[in-house]
C-alpha cells in the first residue's frame, strides 16, 4: 500500500515531484599538466558547459577528477546534458572520460 505523504515531507524526502536526476563525471589530466592549466580548464568548464546549462558541479581532484552534475534548481538533468557534458571534455583531450547514467543524487 502507497503511503500518502504531505507536500512538505515529499519536499523534505526528495521524492514523487521533488526527485532530483544528476549524473557522475570522471576524467584524467595527462601526467605533468600543469597546475595553471588544470585550473584555467576547470575555470572554462564551469563557464562553458555547467553554468550556461543551469547545471552544478560537485567534485575534486588534481590530475585525477571525479564529481556529481545534478541541476541548480530542484528536476531532473537529461541525456542532452551528459551528451553536453561529455562532449566537452572530450573536445579538451582529457583522458579517461566517464559519464555515468542518469540516477536519483539522494537516493541512489
């Protein structure tokens, strides 16, 4: 049997209208790169392929990065934007490039 939730709770629980879709990158740095460049590429991926797509990215590394892409509102990322994502760093020659596929970022 269904439980029939409050607006407020489904809100809190991040189900039903308030499921959030996101989606995991991993990518390599050649050996060697220069810290000036890991960051000026870092700076051109949020300017050019995260924020102009409403999207936000969480993650870390040096030459080895790893990190979640979900929306900056509450919704759902699609596969245009792995598509969008992905293509982006594989233009930069960035090795090892993984997008993995859509999944709940609260519960999954």
């Amino acid at each position: 049997m269904a439980m029939k939730r409050s607006r407020r709770l489904r809100k809190k629980l991040h189900i039903e209208e308030f499921q959030e879709m996101g989606f995991s990158v991993v990518w390599r740095f050649t050996e060697g790169t220069a810290v000036e460049d890991i960051d000026n590429t870092l700076d051109a991926f949020i300017d050019e392929a995260i924020e102009p797509n409403g999207l936000a990215f969480d993650g870390s590394g040096y030459l080895q990065w790893e990190g979640l892409i979900y929306l900056q509102r509450i919704g759902h990322c699609t596969n245009e934007h792995r598509a969008q994502v992905k293509n982006w760093l594989d233009a930069r020659k960035l090795i090892d490039v993984k997008v993995s596929d859509l999944f709940d970022i609260w519960w999954d």
